[in-house]
C-alpha cells in the first residue's frame, strides 16, 4: 500500500482573528469571542493575548472577566466565520478533493493522489498558508504526516502561525516522546487510569502487550497499542453526515420549575423546524430528544424512538428529563436524531 501523505490544517483562534481582520482596533489587545457576561455568556475562542491570562474557550465569559479585567468580549458573527471557511476549503481543492471538515476551522487533508509540486505534501501545506494568509489575512497552522492522528498533533506543534512535519522514517522517533494524554480519544479519565498502571509515556505503553491493554480498556486498548506505534488507518471521510439537527437556547434568568421549562418547547420547536427544513431530501428526521441543564451545570439528555415530534411528544419527554434532576434549569435543547437514506435501501410498502 502506498504511504499515505495527510495534512491537518488548523486555523490560529479562527473568529477571534477574523474579528481583528474587520476590525483593527480589536489587534493587541486581549480579545475574546462569546456571549456577555451580564448574560451568562460562554467564551467561543480567544487571542493569545487573552490566552496569556488563562482564558480559554467553553469558559464563561464572567470568569474570562476576572482573570483579564481588561478582556474585550465581541458578539460572534457566525455568517463572516462561514464566509471565511468557505474560502478556505476552495482553496483546498484546488489540491485534493478528499476533505474532511472537523469544524468551520479545521480539516483533514489526504494529498496522497496530488500531482501539485511534485507530489510533496509539505510543499502543499506551506502553499495553502501561503494563500490563506494572502487572500484572508488570517494564518493557519498545518500538520503534515503519514496518518490522521499524527497530522492533528503536528499542527499543534508550532502554533500559532507554523508548520511540523513528521516523515515516514521519523514516527517512532516522534511518537516515542509522547504523553499518553496526547493521544486521540484518552481524556482525563483513561489518562489518570494509565497513570496508576505507570504509563506516562507512549514509551512506556509501547511495552505492554496488546491482549493486556484489551483487557484493562476494552476495545480500546487494541487502539492504544496502535497509537503507541503511530499506527492510525483512519481514511479522510470527505463526505460525513449529520447524525441529529437540534436547538438550545442558555437563559438569562434560571427556570424554577418544570411549568417554566414548558412554556419555552413552543419557541423552540419554532426554531428547530426552520433548520429541518433547510436539510436535504437524502435525511429523515428520526427519534426525538430533549437536553436539560440545571442550574448547577449537571446536565442530562433524554430520547425516545416512535415518539413524535408534535408538541406533546416533546413535554412528555421534558417531563421526564426535568424529574431527573428536579431543580432550576439554565439551559433547554431539542432535537431530532436522522436517519441518512443515501444509498439505503428502503422497505417498499405491499400495496
């Protein structure tokens, strides 16, 4: 098999840079997108002059304020952050057409087939930052390397504004060096369960045996051992689908009982039609589901198959996800899990 040359581009605080973009007056200073603090607002991304004082993104926005009093926290404008995504993925086609968007910041890049500057994906990469930064004004950071998980890390390395390359001949070198809590899918939990058994490095998971991991994390000890040789054979999907279309809304004022969180299913059922509307004939609204979140930020989500999406369905569903934690809430979502149909066959009826 061929060795496959991936590219993770990654976009350095992407609405944040936008925002200095339009409006330089906003460049140098500490600088935040997100929702008011007044209003129990949520950091979307931040500058690295913000990040100096610890703020950091999904922090409220009343938090970011007391570590960065002089913080400037700007509305987000999710239409100028689409505009600016879509620019960048016509940029990426112009080399490859294998595409997998993470997010509007964010994508994978399979560069194998490409004939451009003789088949170097590290050429590829230093070019698509060369134009981003020409035609957008803003800077990206590229990752290259033989495989998804790899790429993803790489471009981390040298952020903001960089470019890491790890060749063929240089993974077990590279992967040798690693925190455990770098690898893809260990989070804090799996990191701190691999620390009591001394794995600390993917040196020291290295010297475990595949059947030993199996049995400590399940299915996912077999991908440990994978990870720890640099081994990852995930393909560039250029074409993922929507698993669920949903709304949510954060209020302002805790709502104190389960009368309070019903009145607001109207308006958001409202909402929510509008964006199924806007799929494609190749969906199917499927199994409805409400998402709760309490006061103290515990948050449950509850789903239903066979139930409708009328709204009765809904408050019965409400109902029994407000009893689970029977105390004020501060956020309400509802959503609709899809069925794809693209290329399933579907059962045609008798008659």
């Amino acid at each position: 098999m061929a060795q496959r040359k991936i590219i993770h581009i990654d976009c350095d605080c992407f609405y944040a840079a936008i925002e200095m973009r339009d409006n330089p007056k906003l460049a140098g200073i500490p600088l935040a997108v997100g929702g008011s603090a007044d209003r129990r607002g949520v950091i979307a991304t931040c500058n690295y002059e913000a990040r100096a004082f610890g703020v950091r993104s999904a922090m409220s926005s009343h938090h970011a304020l007391k570590l960065c009093p002089d913080l400037t926290i700007v509305k987000p404008r999710m239409d100028a952050y689409k505009e600016a995504s879509r620019e960048i993925h016509t940029i990426f086609r112009d080399y490859t057409d294998l595409i997998e968007p993470l997010s509007l910041d964010e994508a994978y890049l399979d560069v194998s087939g490409s004939s451009r500057f003789a088949g170097s994906a590290t050429r590829i990469a230093q070019d698509i930052r060369r134009r981003v930064s020409s035609q957008l004004h803003i800077t990206v950071s590229a990752g290259v390397a033989p495989n998804k998980f790899l790429a993803k890390i790489a471009s981390d390395w040298k952020k903001p504004n960089g470019i890491f390359v790890i060749t063929p001949d240089l993974v077990e070198e590279f992967v040798t060096g690693l925190p455990v809590s770098k690898l893809h899918g260990v989070g804090k939990v799996t990191a701190d369960k691999l620390g009591r058994l001394g794995i600390v490095s993917c040196a020291d998971l290295a010297g475990w045996q595949k059947l030993a991991l199996v049995r400590e994390f399940g299915s996912f000890g077999e991908r440990l051992w994978n990870l720890a040789r640099g081994i990852d054979e995930r393909p560039v999907q250029n074409d993922s689908r929507r698993q669920s279309v949903s709304v949510e809304n954060t209020y302002d004022t805790d709502l104190p009982d389960l009368a309070s969180c019903v009145a607001k299913l109207p308006e958001l059922m409202e909402s929510l039609e509008k964006r199924l509307a806007r799929l494609d004939s190749h969906y199917r609204p499927g199994k409805p589901f409400v998402k709760v979140k309490f006061h103290d930020f515990a948050q449950t989500t509850l789903e239903q198959a066979g139930a409708g999406r009328d709204l009765a369905s809904y408050q019965q569903l409400l109902s029994q996800a407000f009893a689970r934690g029977d105390r004020p809430v501060r956020l309400l979502g509802i959503g609709v899990r899809l069925q794809d149909l693209r290329g399933a066959h579907e059962q045609l009826e008798l008659f």
